[in-house]
C-alpha cells in the first residue's frame, strides 16, 4: 500500500500549448495533491511519480493516454483524478501497480481544498479517475 504523507506527482500537459503542469502536496504530510490555475483546454497526463519509503516509482509514456485519456479542462469546474492505491511486487526493483481505490472525492480532501481556498463554495467536480478495474505498471527510477 502506499504509505501516507507522501502524495503522488502528476503532470498534465496541453494538447495545443504543449505547456506543463504539475501537482503540488497540500501539506508537509499531506498524500493530496493539487494542481492549480490550469487554463482551459485539452489535456493528457504525462507523467507519475509515487514515492514509497526510499524508492521512487515513475511512469512516462503513452500508457498514461490510455490510463486516464484525454481530460478536458474548463475554469469553471474542478478536476479530481483520482484515489489510488498500489501495490508492490517483491525486490528493490520491481513494479509496482496502481489502481484507483474509488472514484469518491475524500471528504478530507475537500475540507483541506476548502480552506486553504482552492476550490469555491460550491465545485462543480468533474471525476477524471480511470476505472476501478484499470491498472497501471510503474517501475522504479533505479
């Protein structure tokens, strides 16, 4: 399982602009991660980064396409991509493989969102997370 306090890093990239951006943690301690002030447009996820215990798994390639597909980003709504959880093969350098856990925003999440005043009142929350039965291999940066 991936271990608390330590979110995953996921860049998004324009399909038009080619311009990046990438999460940032809510907290010091905080597995949430956001990122903010995305322009309208089209998007694909290029990059993940999860770090477990002394070991960083990343993926990217185009299978990122395929895991989340495109996103369409609009600024009056909120994106949510998802909660994950992973689980690890046996070995310093072995895969790891991710699934999204459920596709139900943490009330946590949205209580941090909320104060730290990243989200309105009332977000109209698009759920971009792939489906439950979806799963992706992340190998090591070794």
């Amino acid at each position: 399982m991936l271990q608390k306090g330590y979110g995953i890093t996921i860049t998004i990239m324009n399909d038009e602009s080619r311009m990046e951006y990438t999460s940032k943690s809510l907290g010091v301690l905080s597995a949430h991660s956001v990122i903010k002030d995305v322009p309208s447009g089209h998007y694909v996820v290029t990059n993940m980064e999860v770090p477990l215990g002394g070991i960083i798994y990343y993926v990217q390639s185009d299978l990122l396409k395929t895991y989340f597909d495109i996103i369409t980003v609009k600024s009056e709504n909120t994106y949510y991509l998802g909660n994950f959880y992973g689980i690890r093969g046996h070995g310093k350098n072995s895969e790891f493989f991710l699934r999204t856990k459920t596709n139900e925003i943490p009330n946590k999440l949205f209580r941090i969102a909320s104060n730290k005043k990243l989200i309105s009142e009332n977000p109209n929350w698009i759920i971009c997370s792939p489906p439950k039965e979806k799963h992706l291999i992340i190998y090591s940066r070794n």
